[in-house]
DNA sequence: TTGATTCTGTACCTATAAGTACAGAATAAA
DNA sequence: TTTATTCTGTACTTATAGGTACAGAATCAA
C-alpha cells in the first residue's frame, strides 16, 4: 500500500557498527554512514530516528551478539575452568585489530565521557551485569571443582576485570601471545 | 620589555585537565574552557597551541604525575606485594569518582577512536611502558620473595591489565569495596 | 615619557555536521 | 489506471565550534 523500504535495516546497523567502532560516536558524522551505507540521511531518520538512537540500536545489537556467543560459551560442558578460559581467548580477535577494529565497542562507549546519555549508560550497564551474571552462575554451579575458600562472584568480578583490561589495552600492543600469557596467569585463581 | 602574561600556564592546565576528563576530548569545546579558566581563546591559542596541543600538553602533565607518584609508591622498601598492593590501591578514588571524575583520562583518551594523532598515541604508549616498567623491575628486583617459576615479566603485564580493567569499569560500578575485593584477589599471584 | 613588544578581549570568519522541507518515485489497493 | 501512502534524494537551514584579525592595554628598556 506505499513504497517499500529499499534497503534491510540490519545490514545498514551492521555498517554503521563499523564506522563507529572505528572513529567513536562523537568523530562519526552522518554523512560518512551514508557514504559507506548509500543510504541517504533522511531515511536513516526515518527508520532509526536521531544520531544517538541510531548509535543505541547499534550497541544493542553488538550486546546482543556477545552475550548469545558468551552464552553459548560458558554453557559448554566439561570444566568451567576450560569454558572460562575459552571466553576470554575469544576475545583476543578484538584485541589484535583482526576485526579490522581496535578494542571492544562497549568499553570504548563506556570510557567515552560525551556519551551522558542515560539510555547508553543503561545498556552498557546491562550488558555488563548480563555478562558477570553468567560468569557468576557458571562458576557457582561447578564451585565443587574449585579448592576450598573460592568465591565464584569475586571472581566472576575479577574477571571481567581482566577481560575490560585486555580491551581496554588492546588499542595499544597488539602482541597477541602476550595476551594469552596473561589469560593463562589469570587462570590461576580458577584452582 | 613587553607586556607579561596574565595567567599561570600551569594553572589553566590543570583547569583544562578537569574538563577534558568530565567530557572528553571531543565533547569539549574550547569555548568550556574559556569559561572554566577565564583565558581568552588567543590567549590559550598563544601559549599551548592549537585544541590537539593543548590536549597533549595536558595529557602529558597527568602521565607525569601519576608517573612520579608510582615510581614513590614502587619504590617503598619492604615486600613487593605491599608496594604493588598500595600500587593498585592508590587508584581506587579515580575509580569511585572522588576526584570528581571517573576513571583515568589516559585510559579514557586511547579507547577513543577520534583520537588518531600520532603524538597522542605516543604519549599514552610511553606511559603506559613506563609503568609497566616499573612494575617488572621491582618484581624482578625482588624476584626472591616469589615462589619458584614466578615470572616477574608477564606479572607485571597482568597488573597493567587489571589496573587498566578498574579504570574502564569505573565508569559504571563505585563500589570501592568490589574493587578491593579484586586487587586481594589478583595479589594472589604474586606468591 | 616614549616606544617597542607582547599580551588580552571582542568580534568575526569558516567549516562542518545534525537535522529537515519538499518534490518526485515506487508500491499496493481499489 | 488511478490514488493513497510511504520511501528516497537533493538541497537547504541552522547551530556550533575551531581558529583568527585587529585594536587596544600592559609592561620594560631607553
């Protein structure tokens, strides 16, 4: 009954992902999202509303795609010291730049002080309290596996500490074997 | 034998440093900082430079004090762990937001992807190896007090990545006592 | 006091980027 | 085929922010 939209709206988010991860929210321009997606400024208004509402629907959808992968992850069967360790190696891609980005979205929208925005806020929040959730559970489900005196919710802190940490750093030393080295300390105190 | 400049660089640099930190590089324009210091543009244009100058100028002000401080607090006499325990303590009020900022404005500057300025990247690499540096040589120095197979050069890279971890975090959880609960755990491997 | 010199403040220029008006194109229903 | 409806692209408006021209003020040396 009226002229259908000519382009998928995910496929536009996925470009857009792109571009802000690679320059930030504030250093991307509209202009250069519709170079890169082709689609002219008025209908990404009219499907995705503002620059800032543009940006959420993207970090949601970057949110949503970690935790499904971090889901799958950490369910896996057999020790939750492997599941864990399998988590944070599945970082290393963010951290050495062979996504073509440097770091991880979320933590670089987090550390971004123009970003006061409370819907952001919100849903980096989330993300993260999902994250630490499932770390949180998995290792109080196999705390049988662990000496005495393990704290399965300090460690699930600790981390995504060190997860935070390694993404945070990734924008600087991409040496990918001192990365693992590290994992592989920090496995340490699943014992 | 002309007219004397009205204000202390020093003093507009810290001023500077405030609202660059609150915002962020990007977000702040310099009409805030006119405001804050209540130099004139010309003024600031004269004696730092352009907003990349000035930034940098800032940037490497905040290096070098938390640099003087760490090689102090590293330096202390007695066991490493304690040095490296104040160490990692002393950053929990850039954590909990009671300079009034969160988080480090170095960690805040290299996760911003507008950031792509050669010397500024450079400032934060020195620093960042500078630290790091500190840290190996005080482990290696008391490589003794560890248990045997303690490696003194991925440690010391482990304690960059959970500091880096606090500080990316600190803009979403204050809870200082969570943080202290970390820094005990991760003062686990060093034994 | 005078003059050379450098700083300060106002007021401006210019570029960029967010957001939109509007005319025309594409579709589905009638 | 006609028409209502929604999308698309061009071109525009507007605000903001980086940077500067210029006139006048403040200092020191002579």
């Amino acid at each position: 009954m009226a002229r259908p939209r000519s382009f998928d709206p995910d496929d536009v988010l996925e470009i857009a992902r792109q571009v802000f991860w690679q320059k930030g929210f504030q250093a991307t321009s509209l202009d250069e999202i519709t170079a890169a997606s082709g689609i002219a400024k008025p209908s990404l208004y009219a499907a995705f509303g503002d620059k800032h509402a543009l940006f959420l629907r993207v970090l949601d959808r970057y949110h949503d795609g970690i935790l499904g992968w971090a889901e799958r992850t950490l369910a896996q069967p057999g020790p939750a010291r492997e599941a864990i360790r399998q988590w944070l190696t599945g970082f290393i891609p963010y951290c050495s730049g062979e996504k073509g980005q440097r770091g991880c979205l979320s933590i670089n929208s987090a550390t971004d002080g123009s970003l006061d925005q409370a819907a952001l806020r919100k849903s980096i929040e989330r993300y993260n309290r999902r994250l630490e959730e499932l770390l949180r559970t998995r290792l109080r489900a196999d705390r049988a596996q662990f000496k005495k005196g393990f704290d399965p919710d300090i460690t699930a802190h600790t981390v995504m500490v060190v997860h935070a940490g390694l993404m945070a750093l990734a924008h600087q030393t991409p040496d990918s074997k001192q990365v693992k080295a590290v994992i592989e300390q920090v496995m340490g105190l699943l014992a």
